[in-house]
C-alpha cells in the first residue's frame, strides 16, 4: 500500500536549504529529506507502511497534486482568460484600466518580449522544433508554432490540460504543427539535442529540483539552440545572507500549499545553475514591475458574477487558489517574489 | 497521438540503451483529415527516422509505406506519406519500451509518458 502524502506534508522539506541556493550541489543535497523530515513524514503517515515509501512517493504527490490543481482548475481559466495560463507583460507604471481584451494582449505581449528578451526574433528561420515545458492548454505553443511555422511539442501533467490543448490545435488547423503529451518535465521522453528553442514559461515554480529541471532543459535543447525560463522567484538574497526571513518564508509557504509550488529558488540560482552547465550568452531581468497589474486584474474577474459562480463549480482547490491570489500580490509588493526572465544560449 | 509525435517520443526510464522507437500497440485509431502540404512533407522526409514511420503505420494498420525510402518523391508516394504522417491518430492504446516492456498508456489520443518512482 503506498502512503500518500497531502501536499502540506511537501511544505516541511528544509525550506531554509533551497532558498540559500549557492552552487548546484547544494540544491541536490537539500532535496534529500533530512532526518526531520522523515519524522514528520513518519507521523503524518501514521498507520501506513514504511517511512521510506512515504519519502520517496512525495516527489508522485507532488505530480499528483500538480495534475489535479490543473485538471480542475484550466476549464474555469480557460473560461475567463483565455487559453494563455501566464502574466501579462505591461508598461511599468500604467494605470490605466485595462480592459479584458488589454489583458490577452498583454498575455501575448508577455511571448513576445520574451522571444525578443532571448535574441530569437532575430534568428526566427532557425527556429524548427520548439519544446514547451509545462504547456498548460498550449497557448504558447500555438502562438509559436503559428509565428515561426515550428513544430512544437508541449509536455504537462494534466491530462486534462493535454487533451484540451490538443482539441484547440485541431480547432485551429493546427494539429500537423503542435501536439502535446503528458510527461514530466524533469524526465522528458525525448532524445538529446532535439529542440531549438526550449520553453518554459511559468511552470519553474513547479520543479522540486530547480538543478535536475535545468539539466533537462538543457540536455534536450539542440547545439545553437535557445533556452528561455520565465519563472516566479523570490528576491535575491544579500551578501551574507543565507535564506530569507521568517516572515517572508511563511508568506511563500501559503502561496506553495495552494499552487503546488514546492520550492522557490531566486533569479541568481537559475543562473548559477546555467552557468554551471557552461550555457552562453546568459540573460536574466527583474519583470515585476512588468507584471503588477495582473494579479489586481485576475481578482477582480474572479468576483465578477461570472467568475464567482464559475469558481463554486469547478470546486476547492479553485476557490483556495482564489483566496490565494491576494498573497501573490503582498509578496510582490514587499518585494519577496519576483518575476523573473532567464535565458539562454547552448553552445555549438 | 500521430506518427509524427511518436517519431519523436522515446522511453526514458533510466539505464535504458533501446530508447526509441517504441513500439505501438493499438487499440482505437481514427482517421482525421489534414491538409495535404508537400513543403512541410518535403522537410520533414529529411527528419523522419522511417523504419520507426513504416512499423508505427502497420502498428496502426496502415500499409501501404514503401519499406525504403523513394529517391523519388512522386505525388503518390507524398500523399501515402501525408496520411501516415498526420491522419492517423492513436485513441486508444499504449507506447511500448522494446527494452523493457513498459507500456506507456494512450488515452483519448493522449500519451502518459510519465515514469514510476523506480524508473528514475
């Protein structure tokens, strides 16, 4: 009988490890439950069988918690935004209302600046295979594929998610094109070298090991090829610092139970990471500022008429990811999380 | 899921050599019309594996591929290529390791391609 963990049994991993990521090899270390851990684990589990099949089914909790969260919830985002499941990019300080129509565009302006962000605009013939890591309802993928008449394979854990992104693809003539699986972004099922432009947008908050998500975001991309992370993380951490305070790690704590974050790491990590790998031409920028109208904008269609009664119906872990949103902009503001692009170039 | 996807799937359970291809095991393939485009059929011929192509049609019940690559790319052959390539969908069914044996399931034309704690 496996023991299966709640997601918040995820939350006592050693927080304090993972956020004061400095060198790879302590990323792999910290994702070793400790002792602790294992106590806890131990008496979550009370009744069921060995602690360490309760330690090693966390990282399929996880997946498992990830794949339900989406299987709920895509149908009620789908609905009310669209079928682009990330920020939109906006001018810093624009307070002007949007309108929704403003809001998609942003969602597209948020690819677009990102492609350009990565040098890929310039090189858009070079662009023929292109992999979307955590695809969501493929709306990336189909916005690309369309822009530089890619193919692009799309990986989730959703199956619901996969589905309904491939429906969309025919929908839109564009199932010769784009097409999506259900996989794991840290073992994914192609060979080496496959891909010239490697995406994941917002799905990094995700990965419970930042270091083996990078290895295989890089291990899949082609020589030449580009790599663009556009990812929630949390501030930087100062000279000295070895993680963050207390208070702004409980605030992330909240934010994880709900969204099925199991870690945060900061820009500089990814970096760090990339470096590591000898990646060129590494990138990284600070977009909060870009982002800050979108989660006000996500509320306020969240208690709409609509939105309120699409939210009873598509059940919990909606409505938790509704009650969530307002601890997505305290962490903005005070500055704890970031939205952060890092990309990226694999050497000839 | 179509044979232009499973050309590029491959089994990725640790220590595996035989990773690609896997071998398809159908149980419901439907057919879907795709607009027929001989550029995009042209520059896939260079990156298609083809044996993989040619035993994943029959797997699908689709015979009609020539074993070896034409040095000819007549209209027909274009067209038998075409269908193989992008018309035929797999419902139902499942992906097999021809190492392992595993079989990664296929539902509603979507593969599950994720791996079990101790296959990492």
């Amino acid at each position: 009988m496996k023991a299966t963990l709640a997601p918040s049994s995820l939350i006592s991993l050693p927080r304090h490890k993972v956020s004061s990521l400095r060198s790879p090899s302590l990323l792999i270390q910290s994702q070793r439950p400790s002792s602790a851990l294992m106590t806890t684990m131990k008496t979550a589990s009370r009744g069921s069988v060995a602690v360490t099949a309760a330690a090693t089914s966390s990282v399929e909790a996880l997946r498992e918690g990830i794949a339900e969260f989406y299987n709920e919830t895509s149908g009620l985002w789908e609905e009310i935004w669209g079928d682009h499941m990330h920020h939109g990019f906006y001018d810093p300080d624009s307070s002007v209302q949007l309108s929704d129509s403003g809001h998609r565009e942003a969602q597209i302006r948020m690819i677009e600046e990102s492609l350009r962000f990565a040098g890929v605009t310039e090189e858009e013939k070079k662009i023929k295979r292109v992999v979307d890591v955590g695809c969501g309802i493929g709306g990336s993928s189909r916005y690309i594929a369309s822009k530089f008449g890619a193919e692009c394979v799309g990986i989730t854990l959703s199956p619901v998610q996969a589905k309904r992104a491939n429906d969309l693809a025919a929908a839109q003539s564009l199932s010769h094109k784009v097409s999506f699986q259900v996989a794991d972004a840290l073992e994914q099922p192609f060979e080496d070298g496959m891909f010239d432009l490697v995406w994941s947008m917002e799905s990094g908050e995700h990965m419970p090991d930042k270091a083996k998500f990078v290895k295989e975001l890089v291990r899949v991309a082609a020589p030449g090829g580009r790599i663009i992370i556009v990812t929630w993380c949390h501030r930087n951490l100062s000279q000295g610092e070895e993680a963050l305070q207390p208070w702004e790690q409980n605030l992330l704590d909240r934010i994880c139970k709900t969204f099925y974050l199991p870690a945060w790491c900061s820009t500089s990590d990814y970096v760090n990471l990339l470096q590591s790998l000898s990646l060129q031409d590494i990138k990284c920028a600070d977009w909060s500022e870009n982002v800050a109208p979108f989660w006000p904008a996500v509320i306020r269609t969240a208690l709409t008429w609509k939105g309120l009664v699409s939210l009873l119906r598509s059940g919990m872990k909606s409505i938790k990811g509704a009650l969530t949103m307002p601890l997505m902009i305290e962490g903005y503001k005070k500055g704890i999380i970031k939205f952060g692009i890092i990309t990226c170039q694999k050497p000839l | 899921m179509r044979l232009i996807v499973h050309n590029m799937l491959t089994c990725n359970i640790k220590g595996v050599v035989n990773k690609f291809p896997l071998r398809i095991e159908a149980e419901k393939v439907i057919k879907k019309e795709v607009d027929f485009n001989p550029d995009f059929l042209r520059h896939m011929l260079a990156k298609i594996e083809w044996k993989a192509l040619v035993d994943g049609a029959r797997s699908m019940g689709y015979t009609e591929l020539p074993d070896q690559l034409e040095s000819e790319e007549s209209y027909s052959f274009l067209k038998k290529f075409h269908h193989a390539l992008l018309e035929l969908h797999l419902e139902e069914g499942s992906l097999v390791c021809q190492e392992t044996g595993r079989k990664f399931p296929v539902e509603k034309g979507v593969p599950n391609m994720l791996l079990h704690e101790d296959e990492v």
